[in-house]
C-alpha cells in the first residue's frame, strides 16, 4: 500500500506538501514546535496544543501507541536522516543511547516536534516507506487524525 505524493498546502502553516489516501487528502506538515512530548497532558493545554500545532497534538495523542509499536530501526531513522529531518548526531544517538526498540522510538518522538517544518509529514512517509502492515496502520490513523484536527 502506498501514498502518492501530491503538492498542495496546509490551510494552518501554508507548508507547500500533503499525502493523498485512498479517498482523501488531508495535509502533513509540521509547524515546528519546541521543547518535548508529555504523556502528562492536561486537557487544557492538550486544547491549547491541538490549536496551535495540530500535528505535535496527533503525536502526543498516539504517543504510547507509537512509542510501543514503531520499530524505528526497521527504515525510519535512515529515512529521516536521508530526507534531512533529524540530524546524524541525533540519529547515532538514539541507536547508541537506547537499548530497546522503545525507548529509541520515545527518544525520536521526543525530539520530533523540535525537527523543524517538515518532520510530522516526514515521519509518517517514512512509517509509509518501511512498507511493515503495522507502521501502514498507523501512518493512516496519524493522516487521518491530522486530517481531523485541522
């Protein structure tokens, strides 16, 4: 299953790229928030979050789902580091300083909000490229929950 690429912008950011599913479009981008993902999100500022970078909201909503389900050694860390989304610093440090396949995929949705305009679409081409049935499930959920959230 894939995606096909087509250029369009997101009526939040104006970021110059979205993912066409089998229906519908709905607009990938990043809008290049700080700081780290939370489990411990009050409702208030998850509202607050949702408003103002629906993307990083779609993250912290999947966050235990994805950290317990991603394998990011399996294509997606040398997908982000080859489309220039994380750095080679950060990429020798999520391999080196995490000893399991969770805490590496904790580490980079940790860091993922902070990887600049394009890092949510990013992510979920890569989830889509590594052509496991588990990261297709979930790079769909997250299309479509940003879909809904804009």
């Amino acid at each position: 299953m894939s995606f096909p690429v087509d250029r369009s912008s997101c009526s939040v950011c104006n970021f110059n790229g979205s993912i066409h599913g089998s229906s519908s479009s709905s607009s990938l981008c990043s809008h290049g928030g700080s700081g780290s993902i939370n489990t411990a999100v009050t409702s208030a500022s998850a509202s607050s979050t949702q408003k103002s970078d629906p993307h990083r909201s779609v993250l912290l909503q999947c966050y235990v789902e994805l950290k317990s389900s991603v394998n990011v050694e399996d294509h997606v860390l040398d997908y982000l580091y080859s489309n220039f989304v994380i750095s080679k610093s950060l990429r020798d440090r999520i391999r080196s300083d995490c000893t399991t396949a969770e805490s590496k995929a904790g580490m980079l949705l940790d860091e993922l909000p902070s990887c600049g305009a394009s890092a949510f679409r990013e992510f979920v081409d890569a989830l889509i490229a590594s052509k496991t049935s588990v990261h297709q499930k979930l790079a769909k959920k997250l299309m479509d929950m940003a879909k809904n959230s804009t």
